[in-house]
C-alpha cells in the first residue's frame, strides 16, 4: 500500500511526528503561500485552525479534505484522518 501524503502545518510537530511514526508521507504546509504547490498529490491536509477568520472560513484552496486540529491531541487529529481517509 502506498503512502498516504499528507500536508501539514508547521506548527503541528507534535502531529506531524504521530503522522511519521504511522507511515504518513508528511509535507509542510505554508498558509500564506496561494502556489498550492505543496498541496500537490496530498491525500489530505491538517491545519491549525489558528488561521480561521472570524467567520470560521479558511483560505487554504485544495480539492484533498482539510482537517482542522484546533482543540484536537495528536491522537483525536489521527483518528479524524484515518476516518476521512475510509470515505474518501
């Protein structure tokens, strides 16, 4: 089975080495980039949700499911991209 690639935000280290140990291809994420390019062949993507405006929208533009890790453990944020992986 191959990797699942995954793009995160840098200020999740403590997912992104949880994502490392389960055999996830993890790259970083910049918010405040719009090339994508890092988005590029990402199964999904986990952010911060320290980025939401006040309305709770997101900026980030991918067609891969977002994950917000906001008030989640490394754990909890796991289990959510586990799940979304089986639907997608």
């Amino acid at each position: 089975m191959a990797k699942k690639r995954v793009a995160i935000e840098n200020t999740l280290g403590s997912v992104k080495q949880l994502l490392d140990q389960k055999g996830y291809e993890v790259v970083q994420l910049d918010p405040h980039t719009q090339t994508g390019i890092e988005l590029k062949n990402c199964d999904a993507v986990v952010i911060s949700g320290m980025d939401d405006n006040m309305m709770g929208m997101t900026t980030i533009k991918t067609g891969s499911p977002v994950i917000s890790a906001k008030g989640m453990s490394p754990q909890e944020v796991l289990n959510q991209l586990e799940n979304t992986m089986k639907q997608v």
